[in-house]
C-alpha cells in the first residue's frame, strides 16, 4: 500500500491518500488535470484526415478560480500539481477576464523576401542552425488583456495547429461577438480553420474547410460574421484548377489556376462547412482600367477580393480587391505588372444570405498626385474596405495600400455607388516626419476601420522604405475625424483633386480632419477594436463606445513588409491615441508583446509572426 502526505501547506479539507483506491484516484485527477492543460482537439477534414488544435495553457499564470472553469480539480490546485507551488503561486483576482486572440505563424528559414532569395549566405554556419530556423507549428496565442489582472500582456497558452505547417496565418473576422466562433484563414495552404472560444484561454477546434471545399477559390483572405453566426470569407485567389469552374448557382468562369484570378466570396456555415460559393468576376471584361493576370485571362477581371465587412439592415456586402496573390506566394520576387495591383471595389445583395450575388463592380478613381511608380497612383491596390454603422448612415470607405489614398462613397445601396477620394496619406506621412516629402504612393496602409460610433476612421500604415533617391516614410496608427463627412449625407463635397490637397489635406468643409497620429515603430498592418466592456454587473458586454484597439507589426514576409513582429495596445479618447504603457512584455519589459521570442508554453520555436487578432472572453464571462 502507498500513502501519499500532502504537504504542511496544503489546506485541512484535504485528506492524506492512503489507499490504493486513493492513489488510483489522484492518478485520475491528475490525467484529467494534465488533459486539460495541453488538450488535443481533432476534426475531420473532408480529405478523410484529421486536423487538430493543441492547447498549451500555461497553469502557472492563472488563478485558481480561472483552472476551475477549465475544468482542473482543486485538490490538484492547492497540491501544486496543476503548474503552482503548494498553495497556488497567483492568487484568485475576482475578475472576469479578457483576452486577445492573436492568429500568429512560426518564423523559419522559408520566410524570405525576393531579394532576400537573391542573397542567400555562401557559407553555412552554426548561427544559421537551430530550431528558430526550422519549421514549426503554426499558433494562436492568447493573451491576456484584462486591466488590473497579474498575467495582464502575459501569453497564458498557445494553441497549436496541425499537421499543417506554413499556413501563413492571416486574418480573422474584424469583431468577435458573443455567440461566434472564430474563422482563421492560412494564406498558403488555402485552409479556414474554426475555433470555440467558449472555454477561454482554452480554444477548441469546430471544423476544417479544405483547399477541396472551394474549388472555384485559393488563398483565403477575411472574413465578416453575421448575426446568424455564419460567416463570408473572401477567396482571393483563382481556382484550384486553371479552367472553367462551376459555382454553386451553376454559373461558370474561366480562371487561371491557383492564387491566380478571378477569386470568390465563400458563404460558410457557423462550423465552417462550405455553404455556398459565389464568383467576383462578371460575365464581361472589366477594362475601365487596367487588369492584367498572368497568365493571361481572355476576359480581363480584377476579382481579388481580400477585405470584406458587411451591412446586414442594408442587405449589403462590400469588398476590395487587392492583388493577383500568386506572386507573393509562388514567386516573391517583383511582379511583373503594376497592374497586378486591383483598383475595384464590389457590392453584393445580401437580401438572400446564403446565396451571396455580385451586384456591381467600381472602379476607385486616379487623383491628382503622379505615382513615382504606376502601382502608386491612388486606386491601386484596394486592400480594406469598412462600412459605416448606425442606421442613419449608409456610405463607406476603402483605402489602398500602395496608392496611399482614402476613398468613400455616401451609398451602399444604390445600383452604381459612386467612389470620390477624400483623403492622401502624403498629409500624414509629413506631419508624422517632417523630414520626408508629402507624397502618399507606397505607404503600405491596410488595417481600415469606422469607429462603431461613426466618429472616427482608423487605419494602420506600414510606412514606405526609403532608398537612395527615395526618404520613404515612417509607420504609424491614424485616426480621422469623420463626423463631417457622414452628415454631409448623400451628397459630400469633398475632394482630393488638387495636388495641394493631396499635400494638405481637403480644401472642403466635411473633408476629415486629422484627429490624430500614433508613431507605430516596427511597422503596422492590422489591428482590431475593443468591443468589450466590464458592465456594473461584472460582467462584459459589447459597446460602441470604444477605449482600446490593438495592432501588430507584420505582413508577408515574403512580400519584404516583415516588421517587427511586436503586438501593442493603444487607449483611445476621442480621437486622440496613447500606447498602453502598462501592456510590457514579459521577459524584456519593453511596451508591447513581443512574438521574437525564443520560447513558447508550446516550445523553444523561437520568433513568431502575429497577423490578425480578435478581443473575446469566455462564454460564461459575458452577458
């Protein structure tokens, strides 16, 4: 017979182990406590495999009461066998917690841009060997973000996923809502994953959507979730298979394979299953402006569409197109088109929601500024759009990310919406760093979001590299104040069709006013808004009134836009935006997480690069 003593420390109702039924039992604790804490969750994909999430919950940050809700036994707790010392190491805090979500992919020697792959090393040494150089698993990690709370910038678990590797983890929905699963999409393996977040900081896995679950579309982009919890996903690639493709209201179009073109809008069931696909291109050419591919199509389309929000009272859908894809995924190097790059923006009914129908297709219009490249004129490259929220309000906006301009239309509805720029960043970049020039092209802008309010437009902007001929422009987190422009209602009068205003900003009354600048050190690319609020009730509910957002420094790697990989909080009051002084890293101490790291509760995978990210909180924390 064994008998187990806890220690001294451990309270009284808890009674010494003496028999084999004893031990027997404790055993049993403690598979279910380890079972928890580094959980493996597997679906079945429609390939027959299996595909799985494992959490790797680091106990030793979280309170007793949050093991509790993961299911952990107390006994296990105050024995200091669930990651604590006898007694707990962090005592129970009383809150109700919050967390960020961060869909973040493993850095490895295959992260290189076309010039990187230009100049590889002649020689091989010990500083190019290691595990941060060879390819691990892709995550999610989950930080906590709760004010006041010990773990507070802490990474409480990562979940990993598998057995694919180099996803290329990219964005998510715009705003997680009580009642929604998260949609994750892998930009090169052309996979959706859907995620439980009931259980926070635990995420379980529930469904899988496969490369062979949108045939007519490739590299999947953003997605927008409605009320009913099911989801649109922009396919920004062509199909699987260069040639013809049958869509789900039997309608064909010709594509050129892929990552290729024209792309498609996936309607996904609140799982993830494939309910209805959807062609972006017409049955025409779209020849207003330049759209080539490569190969060739005979009917030239710019279907590429990558961001995607959506009115539901307005039976409306909206999204921009931003780039033929397989160029950065197949072949970094330089395209060899600017016009690879998409200045179209089109608007879906929504009237019938799962049979998703093209409506029309816009053209965003050149403005004044020369772009030093063709890709810089102000229409290229329509990376985000946003729509605006309250009921008296229809119109949106777009950005483009090597155009450098903003762009809005007052009417969604409407049969032809007609798009006028009211905004260049060259305004921004010159009072951010009054070294450079005001010339907005290139800037590399992407995250775009109206403020729920309708107050303010953010936007995220990577900045410009400079060259010998060239001073670039420095990265940083804007907020325009739009309140003029929405009550100018159907017909706004501002326009940026003067090269003065593309250097100073809009000469007309309800053009947007510059509220504020963040300087973003390390290079922006998206960010996401606090939705939650702690009610008097203690617990969260969502708000319009927004005090928070966050953003991340990366991209594509492969693109040359790698930034810093560093994850920040910013505070928002009216317009105007502080960094989170109190979100530090843990281990250097500096302001922002830091995904260059050399160790994970996953493992010592070394850096990480973190794209999209999500606020959300447990189910049984929010009303």
């Amino acid at each position: 017979m064994l008998s187990l003593t806890p220690s001294s420390a451990v309270a009284d109702d808890v009674a010494p182990v003496k028999s084999d039924k004893g031990v027997g039992e404790l055993l049993t604790q403690l598979k279910k406590g380890s079972e928890i804490l580094t959980n493996k969750d597997a679906e079945k994909g429609g390939d027959g495999k299996e595909y799985w999430l494992k959490n790797h919950v680091d106990s030793s940050l979280l309170p007793p009461n949050l093991l509790q809700k993961l299911g952990v036994d107390q006994a296990l707790i105050k024995l200091g066998l669930a990651g604590h010392d006898s007694g707990g190491t962090v005592e129970d805090d009383g809150l109700r917690h919050k967390y960020l979500v961060v869909w973040a992919g493993d850095n490895n020697i295959l992260d290189k841009s076309g010039s990187e792959l230009l100049d590889l090393p002649k020689s091989i040494g010990l500083d190019l060997i290691g595990q941060k150089n060879l390819i691990g698993p892709d995550f999610f990690a989950v930080i906590d973000v709760t004010k006041g709370a010990k773990s507070y910038g802490k990474v409480v678990n990562t979940v990993t996923v598998g057995p694919l590797v180099e996803n290329e983890p990219h964005h998510m929905q715009y705003l997680w809502h009580k009642g929604d699963n998260i949609f994750a999409g892998g930009l090169f393996t052309d996979v959706t994953y859907v995620l439980d977040t009931s259980q926070l900081p635990k995420l379980t896995l529930k469904g899988i959507n496969l490369p062979t679950d949108t045939l007519c579309g490739s590299v999947p982009d953003a997605y927008w979730v409605t009320k009913d919890h099911k989801a649109y996903g922009t396919y920004m690639g062509g199909p699987d298979v260069p040639g013809p493709c049958t869509y789900t209201d039997g309608s064909v179009r010709v594509g050129n394979g892929f990552a290729g073109s024209p792309g498609e809008l996936v309607r996904l069931d609140e799982n993830g299953k494939t309910i209805a696909e959807a062609p972006a291109a017409t049955t025409k050419a779209e020849t207003e402006q330049r759209c080539d591919s490569i190969p060739l199509l005979s009917l030239p389309t710019c279907a590429n569409p990558h961001g995607v929000q959506a009115r539901e009272d307005l039976d409306t859908l909206v999204t921009s197109d931003y780039n033929e894809p397989r160029n950065i995924i197949l072949n970094p190097v330089q395209p060899l088109s600017s016009y690879l790059r998409r200045p179209t923006v089109r608007f879906w009914d929504i009237s019938t929601k799962d049979k998703p129908k093209l409506k029309t297709v816009t053209f965003l219009p050149d403005g004044p500024r020369k772009g030093r490249v063709a890709h810089h004129e102000e229409s290229r490259a329509a990376m985000e759009v946003t729509v605006t929220n309250r009921k008296g309000h229809k119109g949106a906006f777009a950005e483009t990310m090597q155009g450098g301009a903003i762009y809005y239309t007052p009417d969604i509805t409407v049969d032809e919406p007609k798009w006028q720029q009211v905004f260049d960043l060259g305004v921004t970049n010159k009072q951010v760093d009054p070294s450079t020039d005001a010339y907005g092209g290139g800037s590399n802008g992407a995250w775009l979001q109206t403020s729920l309010d309708d107050k303010y437009l953010y936007h995220a902007v990577a900045g410009r590299a400079a060259t010998s001929d060239d001073p670039g422009s420095k990265p940083y987190i804007l907020a325009l104040d739009i309140q003029k422009l929405l009550a100018s209602g159907d017909n706004p009068v501002c326009r940026i069709d003067t090269i003065e205003e593309s250097h100073e900003g809009g000469a007309e009354s309800d053009c947007p006013a510059v509220a504020d600048t963040l300087a973003a050190p390390g290079g922006p690319h998206w960010g996401a808004l606090d939705n939650l609020e702690l009610g008097k009730d203690g617990y969260y509910h969502e708000t319009t009134d927004v005090k928070r957002l966050a953003y991340s420094n990366y991209f594509v790697a492969r693109t040359g836009l790698n930034g810093d990989h560093r994850l920040c909080l910013v505070d928002t009051e009216d317009g105007k935006l502080s960094r989170d002084e109190e979100f530090r890293d843990e281990n250097t101490g500096n302001t922002c997480v830091e995904f260059n790291r050399a160790s994970w509760p996953h493992g010592n995978w070394g850096p990480a690069k973190p794209h999209s990210m999500l606020f959300a909180v447990a189910d049984s924390d929010i009303k």
